[in-house]
C-alpha cells in the first residue's frame, strides 16, 4: 500500500456537495450485473474509508472533473436504514430487511443548486438521510450478509461507461476489486468529528461535537470489527491523510493518480 500524508495545516472541511450526474437504481438484473463486471473494461476508482473522512465530497468531485458517474454506496444503506425505521421494522428481522435493500426504489437527481438529491419511492429523503440515528441504524443493518449481497448486485449496476468513481467501506476490497485506482481515504476521528458538526450545523440540522465524536468511534468500531467485508484498505490502496489537507489537495492528489493509470 502507499502511503501518501498532508503536509499543508488546512483544515478547511469537505462540506461542499458536488453536482452529480442523474443516476437511476435500474431493477436488479444479477446474472448480466456479475456478466457485465467480468467483461467490462469499464475504469472504476474506488475511494473507502471512515465516516466523515470526506470520501463522499472527493469523490463527487473526482467523477466531476473526469466526467464519470458517481456512486455513494453509504446512501443505499442509510436508505434501507431509514425505510426501517419509517416502517417500525425490527433490526433483528433480517428478512424483512433483505427485502427492502432487494426493492426500495433508490433514485439520484441533481437538485436546483446542483447538489445530489436521494429519492425513496419518489420522496426526496436527502435531509433525513444524514441524521445521525439514521447513520447509527445504516452502520447496524451494514452487517447483515444477505443485505449486503443484495446491495452487492445493485451497486455493480453503477458501472457503466464512460466510468465511474464509487465511495464507501469496501468498494475496492470487495465490490469492485479489479479498480483501476483504489484510494483509502481517513483522517483523525477529532477531525472527523469537527467536519461532521460543520456540515450538520450548515444544514440547519442540531448537533454536538462530543456526542458526534462519540458516534463516529462506535461506528469505526462497528466498520472495522464486522465479520463481513469490514472496512480496511485493499492491499493495492493509496492511503491519503486528509486531517491536514484541503479538500482541493486531495482531489489533486487523486487525480494524479488516476492520470497515469486510465
Ligand atoms: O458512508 P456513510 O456514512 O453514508 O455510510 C453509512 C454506513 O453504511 C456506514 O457506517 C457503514 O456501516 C455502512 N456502509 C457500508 N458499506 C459501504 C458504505 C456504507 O457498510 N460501502
């Protein structure tokens, strides 16, 4: 793995959402999803990582700058999370769960200023997808297998030309292993936590450093320590520490090496 550190005492905050393309949650078709993926020479750059390392801002902004389409995988999980709770499904009852990750209708659009909306059966859920409950409940139903597998089949579908860039835990260790590029993207749990409260308080959403802070060790812990696809860098990552960088270096950074390797 290479190592790459920040050297510039930055700590301007990955807030910015970036406009993406219309990405539409096509019906699961599993046997060309596993087909295309083996013959697609389609490039792919993954980008994992922790919460709040600001993957899902460098990202957006990568597929931007190189005209790819956009995958945030978290979205898809916060949204099986959050159709949960809407339907007082118990966290236990993985069937019932398994069965919304298989068929929730998920849509991407691009707001009025730009900014990626997140559809659940038509209704815009963008607001309610970053509250912290639903990214607790997110990281909770992220452990089931079989919710993972059916959300496994949904996000290949992403892959199509010209490319496409894709954020999350283990877009490169398991989703898309053969990437072109796989970045691991963290920073300290403090900074993390400061850029979470940033992006809260400009959303006009509530919310306190320590509780948050809190929030984002529990979830490292959860990501880290699952049995299934847990977050760790893929043995042919680039590993960026964003803690002192901005968000402009790093999506220098990553162009840099997508530059030579597509
Ligand atoms: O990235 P985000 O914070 O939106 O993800 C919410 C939760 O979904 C994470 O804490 C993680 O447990 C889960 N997740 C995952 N695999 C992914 C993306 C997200 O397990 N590829």
């Amino acid at each position: 793995m290479t190592v790459v550190q920040g050297e510039v005492a930055d700590r301007q905050t990955a807030q910015t959402e970036q406009a993406r393309p219309v990405i539409r949650n096509t019906p699961v078709d599993k046997k060309s999803a596993t087909q295309s993926r083996r013959k697609s020479a389609v490039p792919v750059i993954t980008i994992d990582g922790p919460s709040g390392s600001g993957k899902g801002t460098i990202a957006s902004a990568v597929a931007e700058q190189l005209g790819f389409h956009f995958l945030d995988s978290g979205a898809l999980y916060r949204v099986v999370a959050l159709a949960s709770l809407k339907n007082n499904i118990d966290e236990h009852n993985t069937m019932a769960l398994v069965e919304l990750a298989r068929s929730a209708e998920i849509e991407f659009r691009r707001g009025a200023d730009g900014d990626s909306q997140v559809f659940l059966s038509g209704q815009n859920v963008t607001r309610d997808l970053r509250r912290e409950e639903v990214g607790d409940c997110a990281s909770r139903v992220a452990t089931i297998p079989k919710l993972r597998s059916e959300l496994l089949t949904r996000q290949r579908l992403w892959r199509k030309p010209p490319g496409l860039v894709a954020d999350g835990r283990d877009m490169g260790t398991v989703i898309f292993p053969d990437a072109i590029l796989k970045i691991y993207l963290t920073a300290s749990a403090e900074i993390r936590a400061e850029r979470r409260h940033k992006q809260l308080i400009d959303k006009g959403i509530e919310a306190n450093i320590a509780g948050l802070l809190a929030d984002i060790t529990a979830r490292d812990e959860r990501d880290h320590n699952r049995e299934i696809a847990p977050l760790k860098p893929a043995e042919d990552s680039v590993m960026i520490d964003s803690s002192a960088l901005s968000i402009e270096e790093v999506v220098t950074k990553v162009l840099d090496f997508a530059g030579n390797r597509i």
